[in-house]
C-alpha cells in the first residue's frame, strides 16, 4: 500500500467516524452553519478540515447537466432497525442496528443511520426543497455511499411520526425509540436515482463518496418540516458546491 492510499483510507476513516457515530457539537474542533464556523471557514478551523476548502469533488451540489446511463436498480435490503435517536446538534440522527444495506452494481453497503437537513443541501436542475434526508452506508473498507432524498411540503409523513414524536430537542440529547424506524418506509414508489462522486457535506468533508439521489420526491407535512427546523434552530445546509469536472449520471 504506498503512501497516497494509506493517506485516502485514513481520511476515509475519519469522515466514517464522524458521520456513523455520535459526533457532538461540542467535541473536537467546533464549526457550524453561520459566523466565522460556517461553512466558508471550515477549512480554516482545524488540518483536518482543509479538504472542505481545497477539495475538487465536494458535496452538495446542484444536479444538472445529466448523462445518461445504464444504471443498475439499487437493491435495498432494509429491516426495521432505527433505534437509537440522537441531537447531535448538528442534526438530528437515527442510528441503525446492523442487517440492513444496499447492493449499487454488485457491492454492498451497510446502512449505519439516516438524518436530515433543512434546506435542503443538494438541488435538482436549481430547485432546492424545504428538507433533505440523508440515508448513510459503509461497505467492509469504509468507502461511503449516501441515498439522499427529497422531501416536498404535502401530506404528512408517516415514516416520520414516531421520530419526530420523541425528537431530542437539546444537543448531546439521545432518545430511545420504542418502536425502530424503517428507512424502508421512508424511500419514494419510485427508485430511479442520479448518480455523483461526491463527499461529506459536513466537515471533514472526506471525498470519495457515492450519492443516490433519489429522484422521486417524498412528502412531509408543514408541521413536520417546522418541527425539524424548530429543533434545530438554524438552517442546517451546506451552500452549493461546484460540479468542476464531475458528471452526473442518471
């Protein structure tokens, strides 16, 4: 293994610890969504950081400029295991209990949680929506693959009503949830998805990822939407970053 793999795998690592743990705001180096730790100074705030600011295949991104491809069905394999739910105060995370995962082209990725952001962070040919679900997978390496979906203010979610009922509402606040959440539930009829390499949208901003952006939007209610952002407190999106060389396959 020569020294540009081993230094990939371990910023891999490290954005694999960030994202499938329970990384608080209050631990490490602290950065957030607005002032001198928003987004602009994350690559300024800690070395760890520095790919936030000099990467090339950064997340999120506004999808257009579609190629199309003979793109492989996702084969989801998903169970009831959402236990454990968590104000990281950053977002509000639900993390999974193991036997549940994708299949993308043949390779298999284990869902480690889900969360969310409102706004949303990526867009689709310029139209943002009111809230964005992140669904969060790691194969045996590390190697990171994020299903992202789109919610559209309408009718009221069901997937969302037993999470949002025992929302945590201070950071660092775990709740237990009685009955596990299905990440099953909350995916669209219809799967067809774009496909990007991307990274993290939060910092260390690790590239390297593969995002399923389902194309599909689902629904959540206004009262649901409001309720997510009233927790958080702030907008919890990071600003479009640019496509540069990359395509976007669908």
């Amino acid at each position: 293994m020569n020294h540009a793999q081993r230094s990939r795998i371990a910023t891999l690592a490290t954005g694999l610890l960030t994202i499938t743990g329970v990384a608080f705001a209050g631990s490490g180096p602290h950065w957030g969504y607005a002032g001198p730790e928003g987004p602009v100074h994350w690559g300024e705030l800690d070395q760890q950081f520095v790919t936030c600011q000099t990467g090339k295949n950064q997340s999120p991104v506004d999808l257009a400029g579609f190629v199309t491809a003979e793109l492989e069905p996702i084969a989801f394999h998903y169970v009831a295991g959402g236990v454990d739910e968590v104000n990281n105060g950053h977002t509000i995370q639900v993390n999974y209990e193991p036997g549940s995962s994708i299949t993308v082209n043949g390779h298999e990725y284990a869902l480690k949680q889900f969360h969310f952001h409102t706004p949303s962070e990526n867009h689709i040919s310029g139209k943002a929506f009111p809230m964005e679900a992140h669904l969060v997978h790691a194969d045996a390496d590390g190697n990171l693959a994020v299903v992202a979906l789109m919610f559209e203010q309408g009718a009221a979610n069901p997937a969302l009503a037993d999470a949002w009922a025992g929302m945590p509402t201070e950071p660092g606040a775990e709740h237990r949830l009685a009955n596990p959440a299905s990440a099953g539930d909350l995916l669209p009829a219809e799967r067809d998805y774009y496909r990007f390499d991307g990274s993290l949208t939060t910092p260390p901003c690790s590239e390297g990822v593969v995002w399923l952006v389902m194309k599909q939007p689902v629904s959540a209610s206004k009262e649901q939407i409001q309720r997510f952002a009233e927790v958080m407190g702030h907008p919890n999106n990071r600003p479009i970053q640019p496509l540069n060389a990359r395509v976007v396959l669908q």
